[in-house]
C-alpha cells in the first residue's frame, strides 16, 4: 500500500508501527464512527 | 517383516499426527508430503488410510481450535501473532480479510488448499464470533477435504511413490541427503519472501507516540484508514481525523492532494 503510493509520487508517507491495534492499545484518543467516514466506506 | 510392517503402522500414524499438528500451529513445516507417502504406504497395505485420515484430521482439528479460541479472547492481536509467525503481519492480516469477507464460513472448509491461509482462518472466525460449532463443522470439513486429498493422491499414485521411495533408498545416505536438503530449500524459499516483505515494509515507519505528536503540536497529516471492510466494521472507531479509503480509490481520492503532504497509512 505504502509502496504504491510512493509509486504515485508521494514521498513523505509512513505506515504507522502496529496499526490501529497499537494506537488503541497506547490509549489514544479515537473518533467514534460517523455518518462521514461510513459514506467515504461505503463509496 | 511383520515387526516391521507394525512399526511402520504404529509410529507412522504417530508421524503423521506429530507432522499435520505443527504444520496447522504454525511452523513452516509441510505436512502433504508426509500425507501422500501415508497414502501409498496404505496402499501397500502397511497403514490404514481411513486411520491416517482420521489422525490427521485430529491433528488439524486440534491444532486450529487454540487459535479459534485466541481469536475469540485476543481479538485482531490473535491473528497478528499468527501472521507474525507464518509471513508478514500487514499483507496477511489484509489478505485473509478479504478472502473471509468474500467467502465466509465456506472458506473454512476450504482454507487448507489457499497457501497461508490456513493457519489465519481459524483466529480470523473466532474475532468474527462464527459460533464454536460451525467453527467446528467447517473446520472439519476443511480438514477431511483436505487430508483426504492428499491420501487419495497417494493412494492413487502409490506405485510412483513407492518408486521414488526405493530410488531415494538406493542412494543411501545420499537420499537421505537429499530429502534434508529439499527441507532446507522449502525453508530457504519461505524465508526469502519474509525477508524481502520486512524490507518493503520498513520504509520509514512512523510510531503511535509520534503521530501523537504531530497531531498534538498540529501537523495536520493526512491520515488514511486502510483497513478492509471487514475489520472496520469490527471496530468502526478510527484515529481523530483520518480517512476510511481503499486501494481501488487510490486515484480519485488523491487527485487534489500535493505529492509533498505527509501521508499517514494505517491498517488493523
């Protein structure tokens, strides 16, 4: 994935270490579902 | 000869069990050699082949309802260990979503045919609650479609692998030479695509604590949500301003979007 998009021509990304298990299990705020990004899923 | 035959009957069932268990916990031991030779040797009437059969059944059966149950417990954790142990966390965890999204409780009884796949099915069912029995039904399925293939396939072809079994027994200790170093390819060849998936991987990771702090000090990076359906239904939370996007979007999404913004990926 990481790599494609560098293929796009984006330089400055980075997987994030652990995924979202990671930033729930350090305990970080997370946004809870809304209609938004439920329509951006479903688009 | 009759002590013989009986050892073989004893210890290859033994064999067999011991094989298919560590191949199903995990390890990147296969287990359809030893399958089909169990076959041949039941055509030959040294074993029986509904005995093997069941046998390895068990051991697959047995070996997977651990990871089911770890599944149910640990969560996405479960299968990251999993997918730790046989190739790479990310590619698998993605792909065996979206092999199970597809197909359902049917790719249960047919895991053992997708290559790695097996071993992640079972955690896979229990983080998606399939009850313990259709777990155990499919699971079985799978097993006897699976192990049954492969007797049968020795059953059939016996005279071919009784053959080549005399011809690595000819060659002696070179035979035996042989089979180790045929191991040591399959184990070479396994661990060059694990090697290669890390490097791809670590392009720059980026760690929880520090994209905290972006967000903190305000940074403001685009931040996509690369999960599979699947697994955001299953937490349908997500990071403070990310966006859910997927591969097949790629185009569209980014159009207006400098190559220069920092991008943030993140999936389960």
């Amino acid at each position: 994935m990481a790599a494609k998009l560098k293929e796009k021509g984006f330089q400055r990304i980075r997987p994030l270490a652990g995924g979202f298990q990671a930033w729930v299990s350090a305990g970080f705020e997370v946004q809870e579902a809304t209609l938004a990004s439920d329509l951006t899923a479903s688009a | 000869m009759d002590q013989l035959v009986d050892l073989i009957g004893r210890y290859g069932l033994l064999f067999v069990f011991v094989n298919v268990l560590l191949e199903q916990v995990g390890l990147p031991i296969p287990a359809l050699p030893t399958l089909v030779l169990a076959g041949a040797l039941a055509a030959d009437g040294k074993l029986s082949a509904p005995l093997v059969l069941a046998v390895a059944v068990a051991a697959s059966v047995i070996a997977d309802y651990p990871w089911y149950l770890a599944g149910r417990r640990f969560g996405y954790r479960a299968l990251r260990a999993v997918c730790r142990v046989s190739v790479s966390p990310e590619s698998c965890v993605r792909q065996t979503e979206g092999i199970f999204e597809r197909y359902g409780l049917m790719s249960l009884a047919l895991a053992k045919f997708i290559p790695g796949y097996s071993t992640v099915a079972p955690p896979l069912a229990g983080i998606l609650g399939t009850p313990a029995g259709s777990f155990f039904l499919y699971n079985t399925i799978g097993a006897s479609v699976w192990a049954g293939a492969a007797v049968a396939g020795g059953v059939i072809f016996h005279r071919q692998v009784d053959r080549l079994v005399a011809a690595l027994d000819g060659l002696g200790a070179w035979g035996l030479a042989l089979l180790v170093l045929g191991l040591a390819l399959y184990l070479l060849i396994r661990w060059t695509r694990l090697v290669q998936f890390q490097r791809v991987l670590r392009i720059a990771r980026i760690s929880v604590e520090e994209l905290r702090r972006l967000l903190v000090e305000g940074h403001n990076p685009l931040i996509l949500d690369v999960r599979t359906n699947l697994s955001y239904r299953y937490d349908p939370r997500t990071i403070p301003g990310a966006v859910r996007f997927h591969l097949n979007e790629l185009d569209e999404k980014l159009a207006g979007i400098p190559r220069e913004q920092e991008i943030i990926l993140y999936c389960t």
